[in-house]
C-alpha cells in the first residue's frame, strides 16, 4: 500500500459503509430497548413502594407464583427459556424469539417483585431488548443474515439501558456467548446500540442511583508507583473469595430448581413451596429487608447495595442471607434477574471481608460489587467496563484484579446454561 492509497476516498467510504448500515438497524432497536427499560424501571420503583406500604402481600407470594408458573406453562412455550433462548438464537438462529416474550417477562417480573420475591432486574431488561429485536426484525422484514446482529444489539440496549453502562453494556452481549472467547465484529453496533439504549433511557427522565468510592488509598510500605503490592494481594484474596461466592450462587440456585423439578412433579407447586420457603425463612429472620431488589428500603436500618458502602451498612452474614433468598426465588420459578442481587451479595460480603483485610470498606465492597457478577456470569471485561463506569477510573487495575480473581475462582458454570465452553480457565 502506498501513500497514495490513503488519498483514495475509496479507502474510507469501504469501511464506512457498514457503519451505516449497522447505525440504521441497531439505532430502532436501542430507542425501543431504552424506552422499555426506562418504563420498567418506573413500574419497578413502583411496585416496589406498594410492597413497602403493604407488607402483607409477602404473604401472596405462592399464590402469585402458582399464576405465573400456569401462565408460563399454558403460553410461553420456548419463550420460558428466556434469556437462555436468546443467546441459542444468537448461536443459531433457528426458531427465531416470539414476540411474546417481552410482555411475558416484564409482567412475571413486576408480580415477582410487587409479593416480595428477591430478584433482579438484568434478565427482564436482556430478555426485552431481545424480544424487541426479533420483534422489529420480523415487522420490518429485516433479512435473516442481520437477525443474529439484531439480537445482540437488543441485548447491549437492554443491559446497558437498565444499568446505565452503555460500555459493559456493548461488551456484556459479546462476552456471555462463549466461556472465555469475545468476538470482536460486532463490537461497533452492539455499542451504538447500547449507547442509543442509555442516552433513550435517560432521555425520559430515569436516573441511576449514584454510586461511590473514595480516592486513591495513603501510600504503604510497599508502594512501587501508584500501586501498592500488599493491597494487590489483598483485593487478589479478595478476588478469589468473591468467586468462591459466585460459584455458591450458580450451584444453589441451579440445584434449589434441578431439587424441585426432581422432587416436585407438578409444576405448579414448585413456586407455591418456594414462595412459602422465602415467607418462612423472613419470618425466622424477623426482617424483609433481603426480599425484592435490595437497592433501598425505607427502613433506616435494612441493608441495601446503598449502605453496604458504609462501616455498618450490612451484617456479617448478609451476603449469605440474599444469596438464599434469591437461589429460592429463582431456583422455585419466579422471573426476574440475578444480577442487582449479584451487585448486593457482593457488595455485603466485601463489606464483611475489608475489616478482615484492613482495606477501606467502600472500595471493598465496590469491587465485591462487581466482581461476584463478574464470577457467576463468566463476564469479567464486562463487569470491569461496569466497575469503571459505576465508580470511575481511579481503582481499574484493582476493579480489574478482582473481576479477573473471581472469573477464575468460580468454576466453568454460570448461571446463564445456555453459555457455550470455549477456553478453559485453567487445567482441572
């Protein structure tokens, strides 16, 4: 190649023209997921106000979960499998996604949350935004050889929107598909699509909750830099905790549902006996702090991934007593998502770990935050991109470390099944 070659617009119009094309596909699909997660975030603050104001309606909770499981059995079909479904799709396309599925799971979510079950808000957003996709692609007679990028698209708008981080976002819909392999091509209109998602989102008026960490740690003994070793190997030790709790999380909440689909032939009594289980084991506590998502209470003294930043915003075993609730909720067939309280397991156990450790307890608990979700989804660039936006630049490398700890500490499952083996993390 010569000089010359750089002066032919030729040069530049080749590699501009799939830009186009992708903004012109993907931008729709990031307005449509931005716009649905904004409108579910809203209907998320409010059903979980109601809940506060009427603390009885825990008590409906197996009820609630007998009509979803009667819903989901008489309608569903293959939209049950949720996001699951949607990362085969991206696999093989096949089948395609029902556009059934994103009313389905917006309102199996909000009943979820409105009676008290402990889940999140991640798969509703991810299992949206790709039944958007494949909504818009089917209504706009899209050709099939764009359905597959359409798709992860409506993923990075859904993660990215409901979170607002559009990189993690972007990155998230590469990472998940394959244990330890990202596929760069469709790295461009995933992040077009998760930062149209985000500016949509937070164009109708949604704002995330702020999120904080002090500045740069004092100066040590062992300082090299603007790095200190012996806190290296504590958030390292801290890495591998985190991942020995995200592996916790997969095995429990895999095993409470392979448990009662064993155990429990008859599909509507799976989440009757788990919604009594979760009454049971709040009564036992005397708290319903652990029920929902956990991102606050109006109660001064609950633990939410808000005080988990602060000396005693959380118990020592307050990590645990969310990661049961939630294995229970999911495990017995609620819907929702895992990652929020993936965000307050990990945030409560490294509040629990920084006086172990002698290091700050928001800058624990913020890696915690992060790094457990990193271990469970197998998602650690992911979660790395999300410390950074959450929390800003300064703590990378330490947010980095104990994503990457904790990737490797968490075994080869996840809590996504549908997540092909690629690499392995190491030789068993």
């Amino acid at each position: 190649m010569t000089v010359f070659d750089f002066l032919r617009p030729r040069t530049y119009t080749h590699s501009l023209r799939p830009i186009g094309l992708w903004l012109l596909l993907v931008a729709p699909v990031g307005v449509l997921c931005g716009s649905a997660s904004a409108f579910f975030l809203w209907a998320l603050d409010q059903v979980t106000q109601v809940r506060f104001d009427h603390p009885w309606l825990l008590f409906l909770l197996p009820l609630a979960g007998v009509a979803l499981a009667w819903v989901y059995h008489h309608h569903a079909k293959v939209a049950a499998r949720g996001t699951n479904l949607i990362i085969d799709e991206i696999h093989a396309p096949g089948g395609g996604v029902p556009a059934r599925l994103t009313p389905l799971i917006l309102g199996a979510t909000l009943v979820t949350h409105l009676v008290g079950g402990s889940a999140g808000r991640e798969g509703t957003a991810v299992q949206m935004g790709g039944g958007l996709a494949s909504a818009f692609s089917r209504l706009c007679r899209i050709p099939a050889e764009h359905h597959r990028l359409l798709l992860m698209a409506g993923v990075a708008a859904g993660f990215g929107s409901v979170f607002g981080t559009p990189l993690a976002g972007a990155v998230f819909a590469l990472e998940v598909l394959t244990l330890g392999r990202v596929q760069y091509t469709m790295l461009i209109p995933c992040l077009l699509a998760a930062l149209i998602g985000d500016l949509t989102c937070t164009a109708w008026g949604i704002v995330h909750t702020p999120l904080f960490i002090a500045g740069p740690l004092a100066a040590g003994p062992f300082t090299l830099g603007h790095l200190d070793l012996l806190v290296l190997v504590k958030v390292a030790l801290a890495g591998a905790c985190f991942g020995f709790c995200a592996r916790l999380f997969t095995a429990t909440s895999h095993g409470v549902q392979a448990g009662l689909t064993r155990w429990v032939p008859t599909y509507w009594l799976r989440p009757a006996l788990g919604g009594a289980a979760v009454i049971a084991l709040s009564c036992a506590l005397g708290t319903q702090e652990y029920l929902g998502l956990g991102t606050w209470s109006p109660n001064a003294g609950d633990v939410t991934t808000i005080s988990v930043f602060q000396i005693s915003g959380a118990d020592t075993w307050s990590w645990f007593w969310k990661l049961a609730f939630t294995a229970i909720t999911l495990g017995a067939g609620f819907k929702g998502g895992e990652v929020t309280p993936l965000f307050f397991i990990g945030g409560a156990l490294g509040n629990t770990l920084a006086g172990l450790l002698g290091l700050p307890v928001d800058l624990v608990a913020g890696l915690g935050f992060v790094a457990v979700f990193a271990g469970a989804s197998n998602t650690p660039l992911a979660c790395t991109l999300m410390g950074i936006e959450l929390f800003g630049a300064q703590h990378a490398v330490l947010l980095a470390l104990a994503c990457w700890m904790s990737y490797h500490f968490s075994g080869h499952t996840g809590i996504y099944s549908a997540q092909r083996p690629g690499e392995r993390k190491h030789a068993d």
